[in-house]
C-alpha cells in the first residue's frame, strides 16, 4: 500500500506494552511501534525513561489506513484500554512517563480527541486527564519492547496485566479485529 494513504497516531496509556498489544490486533492498523515522545532529550534509552526526569511519555505510534479503520474508532480503543482519570500514573506504573497523552498529527486528530475527551466526561461524569498535544519527535524503543506481549505471554506482568485487557478489549470490538 502507498504510505500516503496511511496516517498515523500517537497514544500513552501508561505502559506501551498494554496498549501496543491492544492495536496490533485491528484491522487496518498496518504498523505499532512503541516508543518515546513528549520529552527533552533525543534518542533517550528506556533506563533514562524510567527515572521520570526526561519529560517523555511511553507511547505507541500507530500507523493506520484511515479507510479501513478511523481514528475516532482509535481513539474509542484507547480510552478503553487505559484509566484517562488517573494523573501520571496507570495503577502501580508510576511518574510523568505513564501519563495518559494524545499526541494529535493534524488538526483534525486534535479536534476529535478534545470532542471525544468532552463526550466521555460528560456521558461518564468523569473529569479525564489526558493531555492533548501535538506531535513531538518520537523516539522507537529498544528492539526487546516491540510486540512485547506476544513475545513474552507467560511474564507476570503479561498475563497479571495485559491478558485480561487484551480479553476485554477483543470482546469490545471482536468485528474491527484480525486476531
């Protein structure tokens, strides 16, 4: 396919391995990466992540064929895979790096998560706190953190933490999945 009709879309939901597992499975998503984006250093390592100090948040970028799959339905997919309400942190990940962030490519992203964030808010009587920012470079991570759910199933965190996520959002959306 013409990489011109593919977009892309970045997330932080907390840890990347959760939210990298979830988007691999949907139809139309041609490419996740997990990696680094929001913060001040170039090229940072997971272990200067870690520390909370570099200002980067763990994210997945996405590349998608919008004919296929929309960003809406994206976005819908990440707010269920994640705690929005939670202010840097997802559960017991803790620091700035785990916090929840749309990082919007075009206007049009922007315009959809700042209408989705006020919807969800409004149906859910919650108050979420995801950031919504533009883009910033984006930073791959190390080779061992891509597809890492696959790759690791049997970990404690993989089947305490992202299996059950994993069962829940197939279930959600069983018809926009390829697995």
């Amino acid at each position: 396919m013409d990489n011109k009709q593919l977009a892309v879309a970045t997330f932080g939901g907390g840890c990347f391995w959760c939210i990298d597992a979830a988007f691999r499975r949907v139809t139309g998503v041609h490419k996740v990466e997990s990696g680094y984006a929001g913060g001040d250093i170039d090229q940072p390592t997971y272990q200067q992540i870690c520390t909370g100090l570099t200002g980067h948040a763990e994210v997945v970028q996405i590349t998608f064929d919008d004919k296929q799959v929309s960003f809406e339905t994206l976005l819908e997919m990440f707010f269920t895979l994640h705690d929005g309400t939670q202010l840097n942190r997802q559960g017991n990940d803790i620091g700035t790096q785990y916090r929840s962030v749309v990082f919007y490519h075009t206007a049009d992203q922007q315009q959809a998560t700042t209408q989705k964030i006020a919807q969800l808010n409004r149906e859910l009587n919650i108050n979420l706190v995801t950031e919504v920012s533009a883009a910033p470079t984006f930073f791959g991570a190390e080779q061992y953190h891509q597809d890492y759910y696959t790759a690791n199933p049997n970990q404690g965190y993989c089947s305490v933490m992202i299996a059950p996520k994993i069962a829940k959002f197939s279930e959600r959306f069983a018809s926009l999945l390829t697995v």
